[in-house]
C-alpha cells in the first residue's frame, strides 16, 4: 500500500474492462478518487463506479473520446468543477484499426494515431495546469508492439512506438515540475482488445508455453506497477518503461 496516495485524483482514461477497470480500482484501494473514464459504455463505467464505491473509495464517471480534443476539453471541464485539481493520469485507452501496414488508410493512421499517441500529449497539456507545485503523477500504457513487430498489429504498434516517444519527451519536460512521466509496457493478456487481433489465439498459447513465470499477466499484474510508479517511491524514475509480461521478453 502506498499511504501517500490517500485523497488524491486520479484520471484513468478507458477504465471500463481490462487494464483500465483494474487501474482504477487498484488506486481507488489506494485511497485516490477516480475519474473512470469511458468512451462508449456509460454502463459498464457505472459498474466499474459501483464497484469502486461499494468498496469504500469515490468515483466520478465521464465521457470522453480521447482522440478529439473538443471531447477532452469537455472532460478536463467537469473535473476541474467537480474535483478542483488532478494528481495522477494514467493514459491507458486506445483505439486502432489492426491489420497489415500496407493496408492501412490515411484514415486508420489518423484515428489510431490519434487515439493512442496524440492523446497522452493532449492529456498532459490539459492535466499539468491542475497538477499541485511539485506532486504530479503521468503514466501510460503501452504494449510489446511498440518494441517489435506483432504480425497483424498494424498501425498499432506504430501508434504504440510514438506513445513512448512522447511519454520520454514530457518526462523531460515535466521533470523540474516534480510531475513524472513513466509508462508500463505490458505482455499478452487475455483482454477483449486482444481479440481484435489477427492471430491472438496464437499469440496466447505461445505466451502460456514461453512464459519463465509459468502464467501470462492478468490487469491486476499491471495495476501493480501503475500503483508503484504513482507513488513517491518512484520519484526518481524519470521517462523509463516497466516491462510486465513474466519474463517473456526475455526468452529467445
């Protein structure tokens, strides 16, 4: 547990399922009251809310496509009404069209780009303002495909190469602040945005068998390591990446 992040605000942005329901909750259990964002499933979010409340913590509920910055504006307007400040934005939606490079349109790259890239900058231009002198906590997930090639990833992975660009550029930026910028770059997991994928199957079978931990990663695993690099105990990670996968990046 980390004590220091009783009462502060969080925004975890696609905090419905997967990563981002179990980031929200684990920081809600910290103490932090949580902005669940969503983009399409107010119920889902309502439910992810219920859960955080009936466990004691506070949550807050608001729409918000984070690839439009007309929709991010409107989020950053109710939280500034509603909580006054924000702490700690953990950028973990993302949106994309997979599928090989070369068939990809202008307009796949733009919205993936957007969604998953362009994103974390506009959440930051729009947090730090209400980040209090000294404190202030910026994370982003990203995923192996960023690093190397997923066949059938597309422009994902492009999108998920300049996510951590941009999380290393802020982290210098934001470093003389006390706002530190760091991300989590998670292995295979069975999620709902795994799926979408050409070759998941695959992809989770050879991650069951190459594993040294002997499991693929659940949410929880890197709910973890969110909850560690938003607490003062990482003070002094600058603009690096935490690899949650078991090892399986490791192995040949």
């Amino acid at each position: 547990m980390y004590p220091e992040l009783a009462g502060k605000h969080a925004l975890v942005t696609g905090a419905t399922r997967g990563f981002g329901r179990a980031i929200a909750q684990r920081l809600a259990a910290e103490g932090a009251t949580v902005v669940v964002n969503f983009r399409r499933s107010k119920t889902e979010a309502e439910q992810v809310a219920a859960e955080i409340e009936g466990a004691g913590g506070r949550a807050l509920v608001l729409r918000a496509d984070v690839g439009k910055p007309e929709s991010l504006d409107e989020m950053f307007d109710a939280i500034r009404r509603e909580l006054g400040r924000l702490d700690i934005v953990v950028a973990n939606a993302a949106f994309g069209v997979p599928g090989p490079v070369l068939e990809a349109t202008t307009k796949h790259w733009d919205v993936t780009l957007a969604a998953s890239a362009r994103s974390l900058l506009e959440l930051a231009q729009r947090a730090v303002p209400l980040m209090q002198a000294g404190w202030g906590r910026i994370i982003s997930i990203s995923s192996e495909g960023g690093q190397k090639v997923i066949p059938g990833y597309g422009v994902v992975g492009v999108a998920k190469a300049a996510l951590e660009a941009v999380t290393r550029a802020l982290a210098f930026e934001l470093a003389p602040k006390g706002i530190t910028v760091n991300g989590v770059i998670a292995g295979i997991a069975e999620t709902k945005s795994l799926w979408s994928i050409p070759g998941a199957a695959q992809m989770l079978r050879e991650a069951r068998d190459h594993t040294p931990a002997g499991r693929i990663i659940t949410p929880e695993d890197v709910a973890n390591a969110v909850a560690f690099l938003a607490s003062n105990q990482a003070s002094m990670i600058c603009g690096h990446f935490i690899v949650v996968d078991g090892g399986r990046s490791i192995v040949a």
